[in-house]
C-alpha cells in the first residue's frame, strides 16, 4: 500500500516548491529580515508553491494517467484525487493568511503570483502563452520579499526582469521532458510551438541574461562576488545550450535554471547589493 503523506508530498513537485522556497528566504536574509518575519516569509511562500503543485497534480491526473505518467502519484492511483484537491485549496487558503502578516502590499503581490500558477494549471498551458504566468510569478517574487518588509519598498526594475527571465527558463525547461506526453493529450504551450532545440536556447539564453542583470545591474558596483556569480551563471547556460542540442531533455535541466536562480540570490546576499528602489 502506498504511503499516502509521501504520496501527496511528492504530488506537489517537491523540487522546485523548495527551490522557490529558498529562493524566497534568501532573498529575505539579504534584506535583513527579523528571523520571525522571516519564517513567515518562508512557511508562507512554501505554502503558495505547495498549493499550485497539488492544483496542478489534481487538474492533470486523467490526463497523467492516459499516458502512464509513473511520477505523478494521483494519475498512479497512489493517493485519491480529491484529497489532493482539497490540500491544493487549504495551501492557497492558508497560504494568503500567513502572508497578511508580512502587510497588504506583499499580500497582493503573492495573491498574483500563485493566481499566475493556478492559471497556468488550469489552462494557459494549453496556449501560445504558457510562459506568462511563470514571467509574471517569478518576477513577483522579489517583490513579495520587499514589499514584506517592515518598511515595504517595490524591487528595482532590472530585479523584477530578472525574475521574469528566470521565470521563463524554468517554466521551458521544465516542459521539455514532457513534450511528447503533451502532444498526445492537446498540450500546445509555447516551448512545444517552438520545438525542443530552440525553445531549449531561449531558455538557457534568458538564464545568461537574468545573471547578467543580477552582476551587472544599473547602479550596482562590480564586485568579485557577483563577477563569480556570473561565471557560474554563464557555465551553467552554456552547459545547457550543449545538453539541449546533443541528448534529449530531461529533468536536469530545469535542475540547473533552479540552482542558478539559487545562487544568483546568493551572491546578491552576500554581497550585501541593494534590490529596491
């Protein structure tokens, strides 16, 4: 018998729900967040992601079962359906009341990021637009993390595209494993359109220029910090570019969009750089 609590833990795309997840919480540390206000921020990002990886478990798991997805635990049987829709709509409800505390600024912010999550789920996937709902839910992301502070502030333009950029890679690379699947079930988003080569360069494009934004943004100094950043941003495009050309997509790479996103903060942290305005 399947152990339901992992079951539905792994319904909701555990991987990149804690990337985005530490993502979050890094760039709260780099603002300086009292450690309370900072576990808000966290609980209630991890929350946000949690309910759109079960929305999207639950709206899919027919459609996972008619091509025998092995990894999705509904479309297996493994965990009922229904409870996997009933945990999607008590994250988001739970999520949006842990984010009041942090103010009502943050508090619509992240009620549009997870909206662009949930629309993506139940449907602009299916579209031309597929990417928009990752552009504007990452790009958001920073923006929750300011405008949570006790003294609220909008991020700088350059970290809001950054965002957005970062967004779309993942959002690319994250399709690409699947195409064939979705081919099959009327799945039609952008990367599909484009096709496996070129929507797997824009992807890893959109990752060099997100780190460049993120070392070289206007008004920010260089430091050697952020020059390394950028280094190991560049390398992981071009590694990218170089598995998207040579061997069929797999998982890793939106493994390395995630992990660049990750360190892009990082450095950001460390290096002490000023995201607001």
């Amino acid at each position: 018998m399947a152990n339901k609590p992992l079951s539905l833990l792994l319904a909701s795309h555990p991987g990149p729900t804690a990337a985005v997840t530490v993502i979050a919480t890094g760039l709260g540390i780099g603002l300086g967040y009292p450690p309370a206000r900072l576990l808000v921020l966290a609980v209630a990002i991890l929350l946000g992601q949690l309910s759109i990886g079960w929305s999207n478990d639950w709206l899919d798991a027919a459609r996972d079962r008619s091509v025998l997805r092995a990894d999705k635990p509904a479309a297996r049987g493994d965990i009922p359906v229904h409870v996997v829709r009933a945990s999607a709509f008590v994250a988001v409800a739970t999520a949006l009341l842990a984010t009041v505390v942090l103010g009502w600024a943050a508090l619509a912010a992240h009620a549009v990021a997870i909206a662009g999550g949930w629309a993506y789920n139940l449907g602009l996937k299916r579209t031309a637009f597929s990417f928009v709902p990752f552009a504007v839910s990452f790009g958001l992301l920073p923006a929750i993390a300011t405008l949570g502070q006790e003294h609220p502030a909008w991020p700088a333009p350059w970290v809001l595209v950054a965002g957005a950029l970062l967004g779309v890679a993942a959002h690319i690379t994250n399709v690409l494993p699947d195409l064939a699947d979705d081919a099959r079930t009327g799945i039609s988003g952008m990367p599909h359109r484009l096709g496996a080569r070129r929507s797997g360069v824009l992807a890893f494009g959109c990752l060099a220029v997100a780190t460049a934004l993120v070392a070289f943004g206007p008004g920010l100094p260089v430091r050697p910090l952020l020059v390394a950043g950028l280094a190991i941003g560049l390398a992981a495009a071009v590694t990218g570019v170089v598995l998207v050309l040579r061997r069929s997509p797999t998982r890793l790479l939106m493994q390395l969009i995630m992990t660049c996103a990750i360190v892009d903060v990082a450095m950001l942290a460390l290096a002490g750089q000023s995201i607001t305005v």
